[in-house]
C-alpha cells in the first residue's frame, strides 16, 4: 500500500543542449548528483534517474509529510554528437521505464540570457507535444536559468517577462503562466531546493497529484 505520509514528485529536465538542465537537477537534489560543467560540447548523453527523500517537508492533517522527489536527467537538443531523433528516442524510453506511474511535472529549461529560436511558437510546441503528448500544457513549467545574469543587467523578472519574444509569452500563455527564475549564485543549494521544491508541489498540487501518462 502507499505510504499515505509520503508524497512523490516525478520530474522530467528538458532543454536544449547547456541550458542548465543537470545544474538545476543538483539544485533539486540538493547534492551534485549529474554531471554539470562548462564544455564545448553536449555533456549529458544518457537519460539518468536520481531520487531523494526529504523528511518533514510539509505538513497535512497534523502529520508530518515526507516529499520523495524522482528528477529524471536527460540529453539536450540539438546535441553535439546525438540526433534529435537518437535524444527522442533515449528519452521516450526512459520516461516508460523510469515513469510508468506517469510524470508530475516536465521543467522546460530556458536560458534567461540567450533569446530563445523556434520559427514559430507551433513548432516549438510541436517538438514538446512530440515528446510528451497533448496534455503537455497541464504538466509544464517553465524554468528560466541563468537569472543572475539578468540581475547583473539590472533587469526585473517582471520586466522580463513583459519584453519577451512572442515564443516565449505564448509558450508562458500555453503552460497556463507557471515559471521560475533560477538564482544560484545568490542561494546554496539546499536553499534553493526548499524554495524550488515547493514551487513545484504547489503545481502540482494545483493538479491534484495527477500525472502525465507519456506511454
Ligand atoms: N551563471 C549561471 N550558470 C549556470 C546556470 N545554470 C547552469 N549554469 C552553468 O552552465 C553550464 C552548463 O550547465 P549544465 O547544467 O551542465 O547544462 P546541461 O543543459 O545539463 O548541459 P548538457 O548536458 O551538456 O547539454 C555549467 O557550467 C553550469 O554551471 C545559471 O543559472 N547561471
């Protein structure tokens, strides 16, 4: 039977290839468990599960809850030395054998600091729904690294958002506005996760706890 004192949040990481996707599943996980570093080429080529428990993260009905966070690590696109369809393939598969139970939330990794090309708002929502089917919009959140850059140019979240290409307000518009700026320069990692993962719980709260089913 389920531990009803548990709750699991099953993450996917997906992104183009350095937008961060390894750095900020650390920053879940609260320790380096994926391989982040600044290379020349695509680091990350295998899809990688990496679960942790976090006791007492919350509270219902007088009892304390634990969270049991499942991050699913995966290759980028384009890729320096996969094809798109070899990175689809890798990461179909891993969502059917990592996910059976279905996926909480896929965290859409976006670079705050480098403009985001797609010839249209269609065709990036096609390469998501491609992955992960129509019911995409209800399972994502947008997660915009490098935001201590924006902070460097002095620039406002808010006004951010307000400035953005029409990609990448339409794609807010479709995921129903759920997004989050990362900061890691200014939190350690724990910190980071405790704001990130309960960020995260209230989406998929929002949900009622229902999952994606991507097979
Ligand atoms: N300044 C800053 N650097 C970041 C941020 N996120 C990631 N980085 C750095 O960007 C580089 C690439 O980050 P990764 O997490 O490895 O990116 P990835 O998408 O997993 O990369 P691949 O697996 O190689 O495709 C690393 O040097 C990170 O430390 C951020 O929010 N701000």
């Amino acid at each position: 039977m389920a531990d009803t004192n548990e709750i699991t949040m099953n993450i996917l990481l997906l992104g183009k290839t350095k937008s961060g996707k390894s750095s900020l599943g650390n920053s879940l996980l609260g320790s380096y468990e994926f391989e982040s570093q600044f290379f020349p080429y695509s680091l990350t080529t295998e899809c990688r599960l990496c679960r942790i428990r976090i006791p007492q993260f919350a509270r219902r009905m007088g009892k304390e809850l634990c969270l049991k966070l499942q991050v699913l690590d995966t290759p980028g696109s384009p890729h320096s030395s996969l094809t798109q369809e070899e990175v689809k393939y890798k990461i179909k598969r891993a969502l059917s054998q990592q996910f059976a139970e279905g996926l909480h939330m896929a965290l859409l990794v976006l670079r705050a600091d480098i403009p985001l090309y797609y010839k249209s708002p269609t065709q990036l929502f096609l390469s998501i729904q491609d992955l992960l089917g129509p019911n995409w919009i209800y399972f994502t959140t947008v997660i915009f690294t490098h935001g201590d850059q924006l902070h460097e140019a002095q620039i406002k979240e808010d006004e951010y958002i307000r400035s953005a290409p029409k990609t990448v307000s339409s794609l807010l518009e479709k995921v129903h506005n759920r997004y989050i700026f990362r900061d890691p320069l200014d939190r350690t990692l724990r910190g980071e996760r405790a704001i990130l993962a309960s960020r995260l719980l209230d989406y998929v709260r929002q949900n009622s706890y229902q999952t994606l089913q991507t097979v």
